[in-house]
C-alpha cells in the first residue's frame, strides 16, 4: 500500500512530466507553454488526493458529479478554482451554481438557463464552455453540428448570468493518431469560427485533451486540458 509521502512524491514526479511534455507539445507547435492551463480531474478520487496535488502548487481541477465535489471540496482552504466537466442534470443546476466555477459541459439550451436561473438566486455569475461531440460516438454527449451548434449559441449569449467562454469536447475512443488529431482539428476550426464571426474577444477556451491524448490537443490548439489518471495515477473505482 501505498503511504501519502509516496503518493505526494509520484504527483510531483508526474506533475514535472507533464509540464515538461506540455511544453514540449507548445513548441513543436509554435505555441507558447504558458498559454496552456492543466486542469487536475480528481473524480472517484479522495480528498487527500486533492490536497496533495493542491499541495504542488496545483489550483485547477475538474469533477464529473456535482454531489461527489459538493462533499469532496467543501471548505478546502487556499485559493483553488473547480469546473464541472461531467453532463449537468437540471435538477442539479442550484448544487451545481453553488459548488463550480465553471461548467463546460453545456450542450442544450434548458440546461443552460436552469443553470442561469440557479445562479441568479445565488447572486452570481458564472462561465461556462458548450460540449460538442465530434466524434460522433453515441455514448458522448453534445451537439453535433455546427448547425446545432450556433442556435445554442444564440440561446445562451442572451442569458445574463452565464459567460459562455469556448468549447469543449472528449476526443474519440482510439489509439488511432489521425483520428484523435482530427476531431480536435474539427473542434478548434468550430472555435475559430464561432469567435471570428460573432466578435468574442472573451471567447477564448478550447477544453480538449486527456492524460491519453493531451499533447496531440496542446499540437492541434488546446488552450485547457483535462488530466487525471496521468496526474493522480490509476482509478480504482469506476
């Protein structure tokens, strides 16, 4: 078994690993390294696990359930931003305003506003990316068109407490380079195009990349990238 003292060394250790690949991904690239954010995605993972990666100088991280951050988070002390990537339920808006920073997994417009609704009651405002599904996989969720891409848009600019600052999205279930390299193609000419045409100078996130494919995303744009089992190590529950 594993004590905390090991544990606290290997997310160093792979912290380090992972600056260093990140860098080096920005600069095949042309990219510069500092305009890349890591985000530490501790879900199923315990509280001591967070502390420890916040302990490294670590204050970006992403949950998949509301209730699970709600209780693994609460008042942690230092300065630390949480994003929910996981799908909202709407019933879960109000936890969800009071738990998260940010939601970037927006993909239908009444999610949207009971999430607007929810964060108005609480006096706040709130950022929030749009989840699009470009590899077509029938088990993600998402918009899959551009076409259902832009009424989302419209739907969500004309809400008041939300700020809808990029897209998002999970690359595809392979091992195979050109697809993976693909879909993140696709989704950064989607950003490219939603920000140029509507003249977002805020609309300035692309969420895309895991420990599995985070330097192709960093190659092909990404500007967040989400990383678990590459930061904190294997998941033992599902």
């Amino acid at each position: 078994m594993v004590g905390p003292s090991e544990a606290r060394e290997r997310i160093r250790e792979n912290l380090a690993v992972l600056r260093d690949r990140v860098g080096e991904a920005a600069l095949r690239a042309g990219r510069d390294p500092a305009a890349i954010r890591i985000q530490a995605v501790t879900k199923t993972f315990p509280r001591d696990v967070v502390e420890a990666v916040m302990a490294e100088g670590q204050a970006l991280f992403g949950e998949n359930r509301v209730a699970e951050a709600k209780d693994k988070f609460a008042a942690l002390p230092g300065s630390w931003e949480l994003h929910l990537i996981g799908h909202l339920q709407r019933n879960k808006a109000r936890d969800a305003a009071a738990v998260f920073h940010w939601v970037q997994s927006i993909d239908k417009a009444e999610t949207a506003q009971a999430l607007d609704r929810a964060c108005m009651e609480a006096g706040r405002t709130m950022e929030i990316l749009l989840e699009v599904n470009v590899s077509g996989e029938e088990s993600k969720s998402g918009v899959r068109s551009r076409d259902a891409l832009e009424p989302l848009m419209d739907s969500v600019q004309g809400l008041s407490r939300l700020h809808v600052r990029g897209l998002m999205t999970v690359g595809p279930l392979t091992t195979e380079e050109a697809r993976i390299r693909g879909a993140f193609r696709s989704l950064r000419s989607l950003f490219d195009t939603i920000r140029d045409r509507r003249g977002l100078p805020y609309f300035d996130t692309l969420s895309m990349g895991m420990s599995s494919d985070y330097p192709i995303a960093v190659e092909e744009g990404a500007t967040l990238l989400r990383i678990g089992t590459a930061l904190c190590g294997k998941r033992h529950v599902a």
